[in-house]
C-alpha cells in the first residue's frame, strides 16, 4: 500500500514539474513578445489627399431628352409613274434642289407637244382675229373667242408642263438623305415612301422639365447635351422655344433648345442626358469623388489629422451627408469641416486612427469636366 502512494506522488510530482515547466515556457515569451511590441508596429499607409475646396456652382436641372432634326422629311412622289432614273445613293449628303428621283414622263412630253402645237395655232388665230377686228371684218364677240381659245392653250401647256416638273423630285432642303426604299424600274402610286432626308446642322433637343423651374425658365439659358453614343463627348446649346402649356397629365414643361451639329454625330431620335444651367449660383464644399467609401449604412470619407503624439498623421473616419455630383467632384452637405485635408486615393485600407503618410504629387488632379483624355 505504501509502495502504491509513493508512486503516486512521485507521478504527481513529475507531472507538476512538467506543467510548471510548460507555463513557464510560455510565459517567457508572453514577456519576449510584449517586450518586442513597440518594435512591431507596421508602418504607416501611404495615400493621396486633398484639400475640401469652396467651389461656386450654377444652378442645374436635368432631363432627358431626344434629338429632332430642325427640317426632316420622308420624300413621297404626287405624280404616279415608272421610276426611270434614281440620281442619289444611300446616306447621301445634299442640297436644296438637287434632284433625286426621275419618272418616266414620255407619255406627258407627247401631249406637251400636241398643247404647243394647239398653243401656236391660237396665237395666230388670235392675231388675225386682231388684225380683222381692228378692219371691222369681225364682232368683238369673235375676238372674244379667239383670246379665250388662246388662254386656254396657254392654260393647257402650263398643266402639262407642271405635270412633267412633278415627275421630278427634287430634295426641299440641304441635309442628309437616308436609305432608299425604292428601285429602278419600280411603279409608284401616288405617296409612295421614297426615302427620308433630315436636316444635320443645327439640330433640336426637346425635353421636359417641371413645372416649378418655371419661373427661372428662359429662352437664351445654356443647356448642354450628352449621349453614350458619343461617349466623353458634350454638346452646347440654348433654349430657343418653351412649350405655352404645361402638361395636365405629368405636370411638366416641354423644352426645346438648339444644338450646333457641325460633324453630325447628333442623328434625330437619338437618346440625349441634358443639363440646364440656369443663372443663379451657390457656394458649396466639394471633394473628389474618389475620397467617399460609399456603404448602405452611411457614406464615409477619411481625414489626414495629426496624432495625439504629434508625431505623424493619423486617419480619422467621418460620416457625410453627400449632395450633387459635377464631373470628379461630389459635394459634401454635413460631416467634415470645409478646410479638412480628405484622403482621396488608399481610403479603402484605412481604419480609423491608422497611422498614415501622404503623397500626393503622383495624384490626377479632379476637375469639373473631365474628358476622355485625362483618363
């Protein structure tokens, strides 16, 4: 029994020695570690930063609009005929009074010839009836018939030769023609749908606002015009026409303004995003777009502010209430100071009171009207 307990205790003893041994261990480096702490420490994040600019901004309103030629027609004949001479292709440029289209009109210089013929017969009837009126041969009534024959051959040569310019088409105005929807040789009845032509320069954007920009609203205000289909490309106009009504079903003002189409990259019925500057101004704090982690929860920027310490800057988390959006810049309406230094590029791997370290001479500067070429 004795011999039992002895080797109990002796087990029990060699185990405590092992456990303290362990913990001990342990403990040396819990101390090794928190010694080496302040040696640890990761550097500094480097990011870009601004400063939150004053900026004067016009007021604007937005819409959505479309494109309309000033002058655009689909080209139809009024005379029914054979189609004997298309003078156009697809796509064509033209000018006013070019001609287009040529019906065969055989059958109409015929009889042009037969009134001309009946034309000349009645003006020598009706100078011999002069002559034989002037000799008393005749009655006035007789001279009265023989100016009223050669009236009507008149008459009868205008018809026929109005008939014959009409077996003409001929384009109204300067523009572009479009694709053609009718064939050599083909037999058109009258108001047969030949091909469009639409004026290129300039061009109408129409489009709607609400009735309370009414009283701001007025011809001469500058409105610019953008388009996916021309991307990073805008274009300037004025308002040139506003609607008399407003309409009862939505409330709104149609718009018209005209736009200058030199290149004709505007095509009427195209989809255009369009901005309406109006005269009055305001002040606003702006920052670049890039500087705000947007989230669900709440929209949030970073501040480069000095460290307690005072020994390097340190990132502080601010929560904003955003307002309007203008090219690379978003305005801040509540949540920082307006002399703030806001980091603007490196934001997404801050957290808050990290230490960080500027640079910003290799940062694009933001502007208000970026284009394609300070991508």
């Amino acid at each position: 029994m004795l011999k039992i307990l002895a080797k109990s205790l002796l087990t029990l003893a060699i185990l405590t020695v092992i456990v303290g041994g362990i913990v001990g261990v342990f403990a040396i480096n819990i101390i090794a570690l928190q010694a080496a702490a302040p040696m640890m420490v990761p550097p500094p994040e480097t990011v870009a930063t601004d400063i939150v600019k004053k900026l004067e901004w016009r007021r604007e309103s937005k819409a959505v609009g479309s494109i309309e030629a000033v002058q655009g027609v689909t080209l139809s004949n009024e005379q029914p005929g054979l189609v004997s001479k298309i003078l156009f292709e697809s796509g064509q440029d033209v000018k006013a009074g070019e001609p287009l289209i040529e019906l065969n009109s055989e059958t109409e210089l015929a009889q042009l010839a037969s009134a001309k013929a009946s034309q000349k017969l009645a003006r020598l009837n009706l100078n011999r009836a002069k002559e034989l009126y002037d000799k008393e041969t005749i009655s006035k009534a007789e001279l009265d018939v023989a100016q009223a024959e050669a009236a009507n051959a008149n008459a009868q040569v205008k018809n026929i030769e109005a008939i014959i310019a009409k077996r003409t088409i001929y384009a109204p105005f300067t523009g572009r023609l479009g694709i053609r929807q009718i064939d050599l040789g083909e037999y058109l009845n009258p108001g047969v749908p030949i091909i469009t032509l639409q004026s290129q320069d300039p061009v109408y954007a129409t489009f709607s606002l609400p009735q309370r920009e009414l009283a701001e609203l007025a011809a001469g205000l500058t409105v610019t015009a953008a388009t996916d289909a021309v991307p990073g490309e805008t274009f300037k106009g004025t308002i040139t026409a506003i609607e008399s009504e407003v309409d009862p079903a939505t409330r709104n003002i149609r718009i018209q303004a005209t736009i200058g189409n030199p290149e004709g990259k505007l095509k009427p019925g195209m989809f255009v995003n369009i901005v309406v500057e109006f005269s009055e101004t305001r002040e606003v704090f702006a920052i670049p777009s890039t500087s705000v982690a947007y989230a669900s929860y709440g929209n949030r920027v970073f501040t480069a502010e000095p460290s307690e310490d005072g020994k390097g800057l340190i990132a502080i988390e601010h929560f904003v209430k955003l307002g309007e959006t203008r090219g690379d810049f978003v305005e801040v309406v509540k949540g920082i100071e307006s002399d703030a230094r806001v980091v603007t590029e490196g934001a997404f791997k801050l957290r808050p009171g990290m230490p960080i370290s500027t640079n910003d001479e290799q940062t694009p500067s933001a502007v208000i009207d970026p284009n394609l070429a300070d991508s």
